[in-house]
C-alpha cells in the first residue's frame, strides 16, 4: 500500500537553510527563515521566558495529562492582552483552549468553522503559505484576492468585492497585523469599514493574530481583532505566542472563540476539544505553563512588554534605514518605511533572487519575501547594493 505515495516536494524555506548553512562567506546574509533575529543575528530566549521556567522547574508538582483544552490558565491569563477591556471575555461570550502553536490555532479553527458549515473562506493573497495548505487539507474552497494595491496600501477595495460577493456559508480569513508575507496591514479605519461589511455580509471572521506587539504596539496590533470581537456576533482568532514570547519550536498558541452567547460558546468550544482530541490529544505544556507564569507575575509581564519593545524597535529601525535607501537600483524600498512587523516583499524575479543568492550571499524566499529583521545596520548597505546590482 505504502508505495502508492507520491514524492512530495521538499519544503521551499527547509531547502534554503540547508544551502545558507553550507555556503562558507562571512558576510552571507539569512532573510528566508522566519524568526525574530537581534543585531548580531541571534534568537536568543526572552529574559521573561528563561525566569518563568526557572519557577516552572522550581514549583510544577506534576507533568500529568491535560485535557484537550490545554492550560486554561495560559489561555485565560493572554486574554486582557489580546482583546483589551475590563471584561475581556465578554461576559462569557469569548473563551479559548490552547493549541499547537499558531498553525495549530488555524487548523483548528478552519476545521471548528467547517463543521459549523463554512463550506469556502475569503483570504487575501499572498498569504502564509501555509493557510491555503491547511484549507486544503480540511477540504474548504479558497477564494482569493489580491491583498495589496498598486501604491503597496492594502486593497480594500477588493476586500470588499469579495465580502459582498459572499456566500452564506462562507468565512473570511484576515491577518490580525504585521501581514505575512506583505507587511501590509489595514488601517484602523479600514477596519472599522471591514466590520461595517462582516455585520452586513454575515460572512464568519477568521483572524489570524501571530505577531501582535511586534508591528505598532500591542494595543495598536491588537485593532482589528478587537474591533471584531467587540461589534459582531461570531469570530474565531487564532493567536500565536511563538513569536511575540520567542517559543518558536515549544510551539505555544490558542483558538479563542466569540458567539451570541456564553452557552453557544460552550458549545463551540466542545466541537473545538473533540477536533484537538483527534488531532492532537492535548497540546505541549512547557511553553504554554512559562507563559502563564510569567504573565501571572507583574515584573515578568513588565520584563516581557519592555523586550517586544526593543524588538519592535529594531525592526522598525531597519525598516527606516531601508525605505531611506535611494541606491537600489529598480527595487523601490521606500513602502516598506510605511509597512509593519518583520515581513516585506520585493519585487524580483527568480533569476535576480537567484543571482542575490549566488553572487551575494543572500538567501530569501523565491517569491521576494524578506525577513526583515534578518537585517542589520551592518550589513543594510551590502543588501541595498546587491538589489541594486541585479536589478540595474
């Protein structure tokens, strides 16, 4: 039986850190993968984080099974973060269960919305990768379009051509902030106006939350989701504490859930906790149980907020220095002064991107997505001349 699979492709991002750790220049430079980086290129662990597993070490008296809700503490303890207010749960309205990571959160809520009966979801491309994977795995139709506008805005026209054009089975999957692959996210206002046609249209918000404080502030990043949750009836946001806690391969998330009321809530939920039990069991413990520590501790929680801080001000910093680059041949960089979070894309072809990697050292996505904060003021210039090298 097993010798009628097909050979899959190799992973495009997988392919690329194998060829960046082999080649041997000094000066080479990593834009593929998708971490956070410091000025000297490291991914170190939070400070917070190091601190709350000291006391998870020190004080966790088992390492029995959770259910497939995973630690409620966790999810509960990110809530007033993520959707703000004095009573972030909406008097029962909201609730959550803990997932693997933030692709576990997506996979799970396509999969709680299909068995609602979303049969299509609505999403903006490019998009991450993996959404459309994951649609097509659980068997929901993907209907897209365009994301970005000709001035590198986001195209909220076409947004809305797509909304009003739905369907009453149909969900619409929306980046919370700092878009991936783009950069490009909506404007408050133009949040307001998508909530305006998802009240309209009835169609099922999905928002993906996985960069939050790593764009213009955790409030700020956090707009879109709340504006969601605080005017419509339903909505799943799917969140993500690898990047914005540094838990990448702990891979630490949560599928929070909004309907009509606390008991449909409930109800959403169980359907949620039976899909996770068939998929997953119960998620990983350890980074979810630091996060909670560290949130449940104020010095923590100030030490986590000061260090999203720093590193939303270095990507910011380099985003600057980029857009202020006037010798980058064809490639114009100054759009990406105006986008957010670590992700840009640039408009080369293969063979330039080709050549970057070749003639330069410089590893990035074949589609033109760069990792933004793999850049640093060190090696800005080098990047900058190469674009202009092989984009004339």
């Amino acid at each position: 039986m097993l010798n009628n699979l097909a050979q899959q492709p190799a992973d495009a991002l997988l392919a690329l850190i194998k060829l960046y750790d082999a080649d041997p220049r000094a000066d080479k430079i990593d834009l593929g993968v998708g971490v956070y980086r410091t000025a000297d290129g490291g991914t170190p662990v939070f400070a917070c984080i190091k601190a709350a597993e000291q006391k998870l070490v020190d004080e966790q008296p088992t390492k029995a099974y959770l259910g497939p809700e995973g630690d409620m503490g966790f999810v509960h303890a990110l809530m007033p973060h993520v959707f703000g207010g004095e009573d972030p749960s909406l008097g029962g309205r909201i609730d959550g269960m803990q997932t693997p990571g933030g692709t576990g959160a997506v996979r799970l809520a396509i999969a709680v919305a299909k068995r609602a009966g979303v049969t299509r979801v609505i999403m903006g491309t490019p998009s991450w990768p993996n959404h459309a994977q994951i649609m097509d795995d659980c068997g929901v139709e993907l209907v897209s379009f365009p994301h970005a506008a000709a001035d590198g805005s986001a195209n909220l026209d076409a947004l809305e051509a797509a909304l009003k054009a739905a369907g009453p089975s149909d969900a619409v999957l929306l980046h919370g902030c700092c878009h991936n692959p783009t950069g490009i996210d909506y404007t408050p206002e133009q949040w307001d106006r998508i909530v305006d046609l998802l009240a309209e249209t009835g169609v099922l918000p999905i928002v993906d939350l996985a960069y939050q404080g790593l764009g213009a502030g955790m409030d700020e990043d956090a707009y879109g989701a709340r504006a969601v949750v605080a005017r419509l009836p339903e909505a799943l946001v799917a969140y993500s504490c690898d990047k914005n806690f540094g838990l990448y391969r702990d891979r630490v998330g949560a599928l929070y859930v909004l309907t009509a009321s606390a008991d449909e809530t409930v109800k959403a939920l169980s359907n949620g906790h039976t899909l996770a039990r068939a998929s997953w069991s119960m998620p990983p413990d350890h980074g979810a149980a630091a996060v909670r520590l560290a949130l449940a501790d104020p010095d923590l929680t100030k030490m986590w907020l000061d260090e999203l801080t720093s590193m939303r001000a270095r990507i910011n910093q380099v985003r600057q220095k980029l857009a202020a680059s006037s010798n980058a041949g064809a490639v114009n960089l100054t759009p990406l002064g105006r986008q957010q979070g670590m992700f840009a894309m640039l408009p080369l072809s293969k063979e330039q991107i080709q050549a970057l990697r070749d003639d330069h050292g410089i590893y990035m996505a074949g589609s033109g997505r760069i990792n933004v904060a793999g850049l640093t003021m060190d090696n800005i210039d080098k990047f900058v001349g190469a674009l202009a090298a092989v984009s004339g």
